[in-house]
C-alpha cells in the first residue's frame, strides 16, 4: 500500500508558519502499525500550488514519482478551493483515476453531505478525528474488504452518496 498525505495550502499571501502535525501522527500511527509506503507533500511549506491561478506543477511532480494506492488530503474550510482544484489535477492524471481519494478535516466534517456534492472527485470522507477511522479505513481497504462497517465515514458507491456512518 502507497499512500500520498498532501497538505494544503492555506494564507496564499502569507508564509507557512505551521507544522501538518495531524497528518504527521496519522503518519507515524500508520507506519507503527503496518509499516506502508507513505509520501507527504506539504504544498503549504513548498508554496509551489496555487490553487488560486490553478498552477499546481509541484502536486504535478509529486504524482509522476510514484504510483500511490490512496491519496489523503484535508485541512480547514479555508483550504476548500486547494482541495476542490488538487483533487481535479490528481483525478485528471491517467495513473490516477482510480485512486481512492480520501478527505478530512474541518472543511468536510463540517457538512459531509455539502461537500461530496461540491467535489465529486472525493471517494471517501473523514468526519471527526480521524486517528482510529483512517488507520482503520486504509486497513480495510488494503485488505479489499467492505468499508461499510467504518465508523466516523461519508462515501460513494456508485457514484451516489450511499453512507454517512456514525462516529
């Protein structure tokens, strides 16, 4: 299992000032665990996307390095416009198309439902704290199982909006 944790850009006038430390734990709790290939691009630190002017060659480059097997992104209501046009560019990528993409953060827990219909390029959704859900959901989905019984998850399945799972 690959996995790529893209870290938005968020202040497109200002510097980055802050560490990803959510995706990091998600990180290390994961490679603690079951030791999978994991890449971060933290497109907030680099300041090479502008989602803005839709110029995203640095998640460009990160993309054509390797094939990755899901790919997690999330960040507060403020990074919706990154998300919404990063997850455009991964889907537009011919190795890319049937990646699972999943989403957390502020900007989906706070109206699961409005967002997967807002971005349709998102296959997964995180409501809450994602510290037992996500291990869990890349779990699953390694071992190609349903993830129908993950707690804490919005989804599609074909391509309607089939579950909004307690947490």
């Amino acid at each position: 299992m690959k996995i790529l944790w893209i870290n938005p850009t968020v202040r497109y006038n200002d510097e980055a000032r802050f560490e990803p430390y959510g995706i990091l734990q998600l990180m290390a709790i994961i490679d603690r665990d079951w030791h999978w290939r994991q890449t971060l691009y933290d497109a907030n630190a680099h300041r090479v996307d502008n989602a803005v002017t839709n110029n995203f060659k640095g998640l460009e480059q990160v993309l054509n390095e390797d094939d990755y097997d899901v790919v997690c992104i999330g960040g507060l209501v403020t990074a919706y416009r990154y998300i919404r046009n990063a997850l455009k560019v991964i889907r537009s990528h011919s190795a890319y198309k049937d990646t699972r993409i999943i989403v957390g953060g502020g900007c989906f827990s706070s109206m699961p439902s409005d967002i997967m219909r807002l971005i349709p390029d998102i296959d997964i959704g995180v409501i809450g704290e994602a510290y037992e859900t996500v291990p869990e959901l890349i779990h699953t989905l390694d071992k190609n199982e349903e993830i129908i019984g993950v707690k804490g998850i919005a989804y599609r399945k074909n391509e309607c909006l089939t579950a909004l799972k307690d947490c």
